[in-house]
C-alpha cells in the first residue's frame, strides 16, 4: 500500500471513529449517572476483588464482589439515606422556630433600626438553601420519580460494577495498547489518574465521615435527635469546599443561644471549634497527600462545576477531571521542553 493509500485509509478510519464515537457517547448519556456511580464503586472495591480472583477465579471473584459490595456498603447506605430522610420530615414538623418579631427586636436593640429582618433575609436565604439542595440532588429526585428509570440505572450500575471488576484490567492493558504515547507518558497518566481517583473518593469521603462522626458526638452529648439526619447532612455538606461541618454546628449554636441554652452553646462553639472543623486541617492533608494539589479556587470550582454537570457524583468526577487536564498541560510542556532542548 502506497502513501496516498495509507493516508486514505487512516483518514477514513478517523471519520468512522468519530462518527462511532459520537453515537457511543449519546448511547451512555441517559445513563451517565449510575455508570459513573458504578466506576467509581468499582475502583473503590478493586483491592477486595484483586485478593479473591486468584482464589476464585475472574466471574466468581467478581459476583462475590459485587455482592459483598452490595451487602456492606449500599444496603447500609439505603437505610441510613431512608432514615435520615424520615427524621428530617419528623423535624419539620416538630420544629419549634424563635418568634420572628422577638428575633427582629433583637437585632434591633443589638444593632439599631437598621438591622435586616427576618422577613428581608428569609426570602433570598430560602432560594439560595433550595437552589443549592436542587442542583446537589436533582438528579436523585429524577431517579426516584419512576419506578422503572430507577430500575435500568441500578441495573446500569450493577453492570457497570461487575464488568469493571471482572475485567477491568483487561480494559486498562488495552487502553495502553491503543493510546498514541510513549511509555514513560503513559505511566505517569495512569498512575496520576488513580492518585486523583483516591484523593476524590477515599480521601474526601474519609474527612467527611470524621466530620459526620464528630459532630454526631457532640449534638448526642448536648442532647439533640434526629441524629441519623444530622450525620447525613454533616457528611454531605463536608464534601463540599469552604462550606464542610461547620454551616451544621454554627446554627446549632445559634439554636441554642436563642432558647436559653448558654452552657450547652459555649461548650458546642469550642468543640466545633477546635474538634469539628479543627480536624479537618489535620486530616484533609493526610488523606488528600495523593490528590489533585489543585489551586483551592479551582477545586472550588471543579467540584460545584462538577455538581452542576453531573449532579451528586460530580464532587467526585469534577477535581479528577480538573486535575487531568492539569496534568495533560503539565505532560505537553514538558515534551515541548524536550523539544526545544533537542
């Protein structure tokens, strides 16, 4: 085969695979949410899977897997989600908010005449609680409004989930096959997109756990309920940046300052203080020490950019794609660099 014939073919061939590739990604665009959801499980769960499989075999290793999975973590996961979500509707209607005009004679005698009131802030407060919750959890609300869609995305995800882990390496060797770069390059991509894939999954999911769990502790010793609900809340809301446990456990101070509670405020302020939000500069560097090493403002706007995009699992997909891209720039300068000094 001649030169012109060579390009022909390779020019057509592009043309195929961009036409494929195209139809491909509108195929997996319904079901980007729970093939994502999936992937990630399976990352997660790949070192219990990559222990059975000698013992096992492949398919085996992987159903014990999956269902394990299953079992330990969604399972659990549905129930504490149920729970918290029965509470949180048993607190709305048991709550007992401070009388509107004694809160803006408050504000008044604290700040003068001046002062916003309550019926000023609770407009654009209430917009932005439930535009930041829509677009944080509009895409659950999607899956569970039929039956049947809930149906194929958890089929989707189980899948997804099995086939990674059955084959999952396979799919990577081939990946190094057909991808156009030398080896060194290649390498060092991988071994940056795992460590971006345990930064955004293990490492925000374990600061966010600790945080949950501290600020569990200390609303049990001041006495409040609903303490699944509050768990929950604390452990999503860690998982964003510059927001974490603390828009929990500061209005619960305020709550407390507000029916008399002055001891029980004091000791919450110091505890969330310095335990709550404290561990977070301690723990985040631990567990983040694999991460994206991301300007904090472009973390920022990677995992809000990534929620907006993908919904819930965009906190996890958006500062893996971010720090990709920060990576790709960083490999084409230095080859560039080569270059030039060649």
């Amino acid at each position: 085969m001649n030169n012109t014939d060579s390009t022909s073919s390779r020019s057509f061939l592009l043309l195929l695979l961009i036409l494929f590739g195209t139809l491909s990604v509108f195929f997996v665009l319904p079901f980007l949410q729970p093939v994502l959801l999936g992937a990630l499980l399976a990352y997660l769960v790949y070192p219990v899977n990559r222990r059975l499989t000698p013992r096992l075999g492949r398919t085996a290793g992987s159903t014990v897997t999956m269902l394990a999975t299953i079992t330990v973590i969604v399972v659990p996961l549905l129930f504490i989600l149920g729970a918290a979500a029965s509470q949180a509707a048993t607190l709305l209607r048991g709550a007992e908010l401070p009388d509107s005009e004694a809160l803006d004679a408050f504000a008044q005698d604290q700040f003068g005449t001046n002062a916003p009131t309550v019926e000023s802030l609770s407009g654009p407060v209430s917009n932005a609680v439930q535009t930041g919750i829509g677009g944080l959890l509009g895409d659950i609300g999607g899956i569970l409004g039929g039956i049947s869609a809930f149906l194929v995305g958890a089929f989707i995800l189980l899948f997804t989930l099995f086939f990674l882990l059955r084959d999952g390496d396979k799919f990577i060797a081939w990946l190094r096959t057909v991808v156009p770069l030398d080896t060194d390059t290649t390498d060092e991509l991988f071994e940056r997109t795992n460590d971006l894939l345990w930064a955004a999954v293990i490492g925000n999911v374990i600061v966010a756990a600790v945080q949950a769990i501290l600020t569990v502790l200390g609303f049990l010793v001041i006495g409040f309920d609903n303490l699944i609900f509050w768990g929950v809340t604390t452990f999503i809301l860690s998982l964003l940046p510059v927001i974490g446990a603390s828009i929990v456990w500061i209005p619960a101070v305020i709550y407390l300052v507000f029916v008399g509670s002055i001891p029980e405020a004091v000791g919450l302020l110091i505890y969330g203080t310095f335990i709550i939000s404290g561990s977070d500069n301690i723990i985040r560097p631990l567990a983040m020490e694999r991460g994206a090493k991301l300007n904090s403002g472009i973390l920022i706007l990677s995992i809000f950019g990534g929620v907006a995009v993908f919904g819930f699992i965009g906190l996890f997909v958006g500062p893996v794609v971010f720090g990709l891209t920060k990576t790709i720039v960083e490999l084409l300068a230095g080859n560039r660099a080569d270059a030039s000094s060649s």
